[in-house]
C-alpha cells in the first residue's frame, strides 16, 4: 500500500513536467506554465461526443466488455432494428467525436455493435438521433450519421499517427462513467501493441487516463489533431491504454461511409521467421513471414507460393513478422497485384500475387436481410445462410450460422456465429434450407447431432430440439 501511495505521489509532482519544456530546476513553475494544454482542450472538446446506446445482451462478455463493460459479442446488423420482446436490453454509454461538420461520428465498434437506438449528446448540450453507416470489428471502428438538420458543427482533424513518437504528449476527452468532457493528459507509452483482440492489432499504448464511457474517444497530439480512437484498457492495471491509429481509421473511412469492409487475402497460413529459423533455412534475413501453407484455389496457389517459403517484402516495403503481413494484405483492395520479395531454397526472388477478397473468418460479418438468410424459427435461435466455401476446405454446401440467439438451444449447445454446419443427424446439409428440413423432421424432445466445421476444425455439436414445438 505504501509502494502504491508512493506512485501516486511521485506521478502528480511529475506530470506537469511533461506538458512543457526542461528550463531547469532552479525555479519553481508559475500556475500557467502547468496549464499548457487548457487552449488545446479548449479548441477541441465541443468536437467530443457522447454516445448513449440501447443494444442487445450479447450471449456471453466478449473481448471488449471485459475492458469497458459496453454492449458486444455476437453478430448482429450495422444498422438499427426493433427489439425482439423476448431479448434482454441493456444499456450503454461511450464516446465518439465529429468528423465532418454534416454530422459524421467516428467511435469503436463495440460501442454501437448490436445497438437498437443511438442518441448523441453534444458538448453544448443538443441532443441527435445517429445510425450506423458502417462498422469493422477487427479494428474495433464505427461511423455514425446524425439525423435530423446537422450542419457546420465543430470538428476534430484526423493526425499523423505514424508521425507521434513515444514519450510524446497526449491527451484523451470522454465521458468516463458518464462524466461529460472528462480531460486526461499523459504520453505515448509504446507504438504497435498487440493486445490479441483481432489480426490488425497495431495500437497505440498510453498512460493518459482512460475509463468506462472512454471508449471510442479520441485521443489528441499537443497540436490538436487527433492521433488515435480510445478502445482498450488493461484490466486490474493502472496507466495502460490502447488506442486505434488514426491512419487506420483514415484508410478506412471510404468503406465505413459506404457500409461494407472489404479486405485483400493470399490464403496463406504463415509464421514469424526467427533468427534461429533463418539460421536452419539458409537464408540472410532475420525478419519476415514464413509460409507455413498454401490453400488449394487461392491466390496464393494461383501466385506459386509454397511452403517454407520467406516472405520479407510487399512492393518493396518491408514485412518484419506474420501479423504485419497480415495488416498489410488485410488493408489492400481485392483484385490489387502486388510483388512480393520471397526467399526460396535461400536465394531471393520476386513473385506477383492478385488479392483475393478475405472470407469472414471470424464470423463478424454482419447478418443478411431477411429476404437473404434463412431463420429456423425462434424456438432454436438460428440464422444461417449458404456458406462460403473458402471458410470449409474440402466441403461442399453447408449452412453457415451467422447468428445465435442468447439463451436460445442453439447457444447452449455452443454454437456460435462463423461457424459452419456440413452435417445433421448422420445427413450432408447441403444449405440452410436442407438443415431447416431436417430439424423439422426430428421429433420433440429428441437432441440431433451436428458436424460443424471452424477453418480445418470439425467439431460435434448435440442440438436440443424443444419438448413443445
């Protein structure tokens, strides 16, 4: 206890000396010179937003409420829908800022994911309606639209995030807990923290403040502009933040605005090179990706790839482990060619590769419209579609789940969206429609097993049929 009174301490004597210049210690500061950055916030925080959200109960905590306790999990729309009378509501708080003065909110996905009703509250006290022009889950990005007359209202300038050095100042405007324009200060901890939370994890860390209702907040540099998206903390840490790049969320604003994310893809299962690895397959570098499969009809069969080849280069930009090809790849455009520098048999060469478009791995993708999905009814919770047969090498047909009603039969039997249903009862299931024949052939009462398949996996499911039907 003594140790952490002794941090607090020493914490308030020294961060005003970050939010200024070194002139010595030989004077002590005067009140202004600790009060740098109030012109700064006071530029910026009408630009600062506050989002108030009714959503569906996620099934189960997903990655995001352990951090912020805000609505997540399952897979429900990108837009808003009427509550199902049978379905819990909860609600929800979080920040957001203006970028555009027409009323376009950027804020994290898991904010908004799974929302009902969205309402926006200003920092001068005016209050909107918002839907969802788009969201990406694994970014953890949304944008918003105000409805209603919105014009010239105040902005916050996107930064530089490759720009932001660690050690930097930074300042984070929410409404933690509910407190409206909430002001923490701090610096850069760290660049490209990996906090396994999806495959483009590239945040940045700090030590600013940040809490509950934080989430989706900007965090500033000492110019104004905002250098990254609150999204993440460290539970049970102190001083341990995580926020999106703003560069990220740049590039993706164009597919966020049209309502679909669209990804490149190789097909590639891969591996970071290690220097011992380097050492073993006779190669002169020390960093890259290496192959570790090739999926039969993808691109990167289509290219020539092979296994134990060493990717180290994309277009001449360097590629220094399996998750920054991952990024990369994941942030080009299907149908882009793109060279690729790759070691074989311990001599460099080049290879040319079009980019296929990334299947939902995940099972993020949000679901159809009615008149596209097919609903086995409410009494087992499923929605399902045709599956896309890049997510079940070697299967033909199958009924992909793309959502499961919370305590509903299906999610006690542990199914759960992206999963795909390649057989029913000892049968082939060919489509969501055949599934639908065979659970409404079974009797009530029975449990009908389920082969389901994630990536290479295949998995057993028992599925309760309800005793009344």
């Amino acid at each position: 206890m003594k140790l952490a009174r002794l941090y607090v301490l020493l914490r308030v004597v020294l961060l005003p000396a970050l939010l200024g210049p070194v002139t010595g210690m030989s004077e002590p500061r005067s009140p202004e010179a600790t009060s740098s950055i109030a012109n700064l916030v006071e530029g910026v925080k009408d630009s600062v937003v506050n989002v108030d959200v009714q959503a569906r109960a996620a099934g189960s905590e997903d990655f995001f409420e352990k951090f912020f306790g805000m609505p997540g999990g399952g897979s429900g729309g990108s837009g808003l829908g009427e509550p199902d009378p049978h379905e819990r509501i909860r609600q929800g708080e979080g920040s957001g800022f203006i970028i555009d003065p027409n009323g376009l909110i950027l804020t994290n996905n898991h904010v908004v994911e799974n929302a009902i009703s969205i309402r926006i509250r200003l920092n001068d006290g005016r209050q909107f309606d918002a839907r969802v022009l788009g969201r990406d889950p694994l970014t953890d990005l949304a944008l918003l639209k105000l409805q209603g007359d919105v014009k010239n209202l105040p902005v916050a300038r996107l930064g530089d995030s490759d720009a932001v050095r660690v050690g930097d100042t930074v300042v984070a405007i929410g409404n933690p807990f509910g407190l409206t324009s909430s002001v923490s200060a701090g610096i850069l901890s760290a660049r490209a923290r990996d906090i396994q939370s999806g495959p483009y994890d590239n945040f940045l860390q700090t030590d600013a403040a940040i809490n509950p209702g934080n989430s989706g907040g900007p965090l500033f540099n000492v110019r104004g502009e905002v250098i990254g998206i609150n999204t993440a903390i460290v539970g049970g840490g102190s001083g341990i933040g995580f926020a999106v790049p703003s560069n990220m969320a740049r590039a993706l604003l164009p597919q966020l605005e049209k309502g679909q994310i669209h990804r490149g893809w190789l097909g590639v299962a891969v591996q970071d090179l290690t220097p011992e690895l380097a050492q073993a397959l006779h190669v002169p570098v020390t960093q890259g990706a290496i192959v570790t499969d090739v999926q039969p009809g993808t691109p990167s069969a289509a290219a020539g790839l092979k296994r134990d080849d060493i990717l180290t280069a994309i277009d001449g930009q360097p590629i220094e482990s399996s998750r920054g090809l991952t990024r990369e790849i994941g942030f080009r455009q299907p149908q882009e060619t793109l060279t690729l520098t790759v070691y074989r048999g311990g001599k460099a060469r080049e290879v040319k590769a079009k980019l296929g478009e990334r299947p939902d791995l995940e099972g993020t993708t949000p679901a159809p419209p009615p008149e596209e999905r097919s609903d086995t009814g409410h009494e087992l919770g499923l929605s399902l579609r045709e599956a896309d047969p890049r997510l079940t090498p070697g299967v033909k047909g199958g009924a992909l789940l793309v959502d499961v009603m919370p305590g509903s039969p299906a999610e006690r039997a542990g199914l759960q969206p992206g999963m795909t249903i390649t057989e029913a009862g000892g049968k082939p299931v060919r489509g969501p429609e055949a599934l639908s024949q065979v659970i409404k052939a079974q009797k009530p009462g029975s449990v009908l097993l389920l082969r389901v398949q994630v990536g290479k996996s295949l998995l057993l499911r028992a599925l309760p049929i309800p005793a009344k039907r």
